[in-house]
C-alpha cells in the first residue's frame, strides 16, 4: 500500500478574471461619477462668483449715478429686499445675495447710502441655472454612455481573459492527472499567452523527463535480468539448510520486483498489448488465486458470467489484489465473484483515510507504502495500469463491515 500526500485543489470561492475587470471599471466609474460631482460644483461656484462680482460692480456703478443725478435701474429702498440683505446692510457694508427662488432664483446686490436708505439691485439667476442644467445633462449623458461603452468593453475583455485563463488551468489539471498531451492553444502576446506557453512548456519538459525515466527502469530491469538468473542458478547449488532457503528467498523476491518494474515500464510505454477471449468470470478467479494459501484465501461465485478480455492480465490483477490483501490486511481474505464484478477484501483496519483519498484521486503511486505495513507499492500499481488497458474499473474503498475492499468490474460490452 502506498501513501502520498494527496493533491488537494482549492474549493474556496475566488473572483474569476472577467470578475475582477468588472470591479475595476465599477471602480472607475465611481471616480468618474465623483469628478462629474466635483466639475458641477466647482462650475456653480464659478458662476455664483462671477454674477455675484458683476452684480456688485453694477451697484457701485449705480450709486456714482445717482450722487451724478443720472438715472439707473438700481432701486431705493425696494419693498421685496431680502430680509438678510437688510439686515447686512446695516452694518454698512456692500453686500450681494443669492434669494433661492426654486426655478426664479434671484441675485441681489446692495449698499446703504444714508442712514435710512439702501440702494439695491437685482437680476434674476435663471441663466446660470440653466447653464448648469445643461452641463449636468451633459455630465449624465455623457456618464450614461461612457458607462455602457466601458462596461461592455470590460466585459467583454473579462470574459476573454477568463475563457483563456480558464482553458490553461484546465489543461494544467489534465496534465497533472497524467494526460501529458494536453497542449494550451497560445493566442496573443499578453501574459495568458505567455502563462500558456508556459504551460506547454512544463508539459513537454514533463514528458520527456518521464519518458526518461521510464527508459531508465526498463533498462535497468532488463540489465537486472542476467544476474537474478545466475543468481537463481547458483542457488539451486547451495546445500540444503536455513541460509540457503533465506537466499533462494531473496532471489525469488528480486526476481519479482524485477518483473514488476518490466511490467510497469511496458505499461507506462504503452506497448502492451491485448489478447482478447471469451473466458468466464469465475474461471479466472480461482486460477489467480490458485498459488495462494487456499486457508487464507476464500473464492465464492455468487454470479457467473462471460466475458471478452484478456484473461492473463484479468488473473494478474486479480493475484495482486489477493497478495496485497494478504500483505497489509489480514485473513481470511473474500474473493467474491458476481457476474462480470469481482471484488477482493480482507479482514484488516481497511485503508487509511489519506491513501484512500489518493487512491480516489490520481491512484496508486508506485514505491510508496503505506502505514500498515511495507511493500514496493508496486501490486496496486500494475492492477490499476492493466484494469485502465482492459477498459475495466477498479475502485478501492473501506467495507462496511471492516477491511479493505478492492472492486474490479470487467467491460461487458
């Protein structure tokens, strides 16, 4: 049994691109609404200022006027002065004052030109407010449009950054999950096509540095081959005793192994090939388990059935199952045939909860074992490598009862 640390991806829930670029032209608006705000204030004090400066010239135009005796438009003591103009002019003091009036506005401006008379003038402020009027149509309609123009444009950059950003990250999910041909398709020259290029690139470095090391092991068995069957010949002449049944042991192991790590290069290869018959289910259980210990080892057949696959690599499977139940569970172990499902469980503390995840996700991992006992890890590896090239499925997962259990359902098709 083997347990890696499994490969988690994150499930917390992120802003996607097309997201993030809507919150930026959101943002952007805002600061545009904000200096449309800010352009219409200060242009209303502007023009406040500018009326209220040309009203107070054209009041100390008209009191040169009347202490000349010329006639104007200002007025003496008018009966509809503002209560706070009068008020302010009693002070002695030049004073001009907005009387808001809704949509009649009216500005005023006025002096006292003796103890009891004031000399005012007045105009009405209907231009200003209608020239800020236009300019705050102006400021929304053009707002309006800017805001309809941005967003879309944003939007539609953000769901194309999102599309591209998304289609590398699934690549990269299906390169980590084994597809090694999985390619990104480059397209432009921003940083997603650079992160695509990226990712092609790690995937090419990926294959050919597994493509390397598949060379590696299957040269290394083949060289291993020669001296294990030396070996194997020279222990048939040791004497007969312990040591030499400790020897003839080890060699039978290696040999094992050896054949393994060739079994697991062709696979990882891709040249093996498939010998289809039509063999029944039951059958290819008990010859798997034939060389097992038949006290520890239980076949029952509650279904028969026929079915076209490759019966040595079915019994293969099978026979790992069995072995690796016997290794890290414990007896007896059930090998329960029912139609074309053949399932294989022992009686031991089932799967750690952290291989199991692995085993669920990317699938055994070869040369790692697990918490329960030793082992090359190599068993389940073969099973699921030779399951994957029959088109069957094999699942692993605790039983209810106790114990490890490995399901393995042959195509029918």
């Amino acid at each position: 049994m083997r347990s890696p640390v499994p490969r988690r991806w994150s499930r917390r829930p992120a802003l996607n691109v097309g997201a993030k670029v809507a919150l930026a032209v959101a943002a952007a608006l805002c600061v545009a609404g904000s200096t449309g705000v800010l352009v219409h204030r200060i242009t209303a004090a502007d023009q406040l200022a500018t009326a209220r400066s040309d009203l107070d010239q054209e009041l100390r135009s008209a009191a040169a006027d009347l202490t000349d005796g010329r006639e104007s438009r200002a007025r003496i003591d008018p009966a509809d002065l503002p209560g706070p103009v009068a008020r302010a002019v009693r002070d002695d003091v030049r004073v001009t004052y907005l009387q808001d009036g809704g949509e009649h506005a009216v500005l005023w401006a006025a002096s006292r030109v003796s103890d009891r008379r004031v000399l005012a003038v007045s105009r009405p402020y209907t231009p200003e407010e209608q020239a800020l009027a236009s300019l705050d149509r102006t400021l929304l309609v053009t707002g309006v449009v800017a805001t309809v123009l941005v967003s879309l444009a944003g939007l539609l950059l953000g769901v194309r950054m999102g599309r591209r950003a998304t289609a590398a990250a699934r690549t990269a999910e299906r390169i980590a999950d084994g597809d090694l041909d999985a390619r990104v398709r480059p397209d432009g020259r921003d940083e997603i096509a650079r992160l695509a290029a990226s990712v092609n690139a790690m995937a090419d470095a990926l294959g050919a540095r597994l493509e390397a090391e598949r060379r590696v092991t299957a040269d290394i068995a083949h060289e291993l081959r020669t001296p294990v069957a030396g070996m194997s010949t020279a222990v048939g002449l040791l004497p007969p005793g312990r040591a030499s049944e400790l020897v003839a042991g080890s060699v039978r192991k290696l040999r094992g192994l050896v054949e393994d790590v060739l079994e697991v290069a062709r696979l990882d290869s891709q040249v093996a090939a498939v010998d289809t018959e039509q063999r029944e289910v039951s059958a290819m259980t008990r010859r798997a388990v034939a060389g097992l210990d038949d006290a520890r080892v239980q076949v029952r057949v509650m279904a028969d059935a026929v079915v076209a696959t490759d019966p040595r690599r079915v019994e293969r499977i099978l026979a790992n199952l069995a072995a690796n139940a016997l290794r890290h569970g414990a007896p007896p172990v059930e090998v329960a045939a029912d139609g074309p499902v053949v399932r294989v469980r022992d009686h031991g503390p089932g799967f750690p909860p952290d291989l199991l995840a692995v085993l669920h996700t990317s699938g055994p991992q070869r040369f790692r074992t697990g918490s329960r006992t030793g082992g090359t890890g190599l068993g389940l590896t073969i099973a699921t490598g030779q399951a994957r090239l029959l088109g069957a499925r094999l699942t692993f997962r605790n039983h209810p009862d106790g114990g490890a259990e490995a399901e393995l359902r042959l195509p029918t098709g």
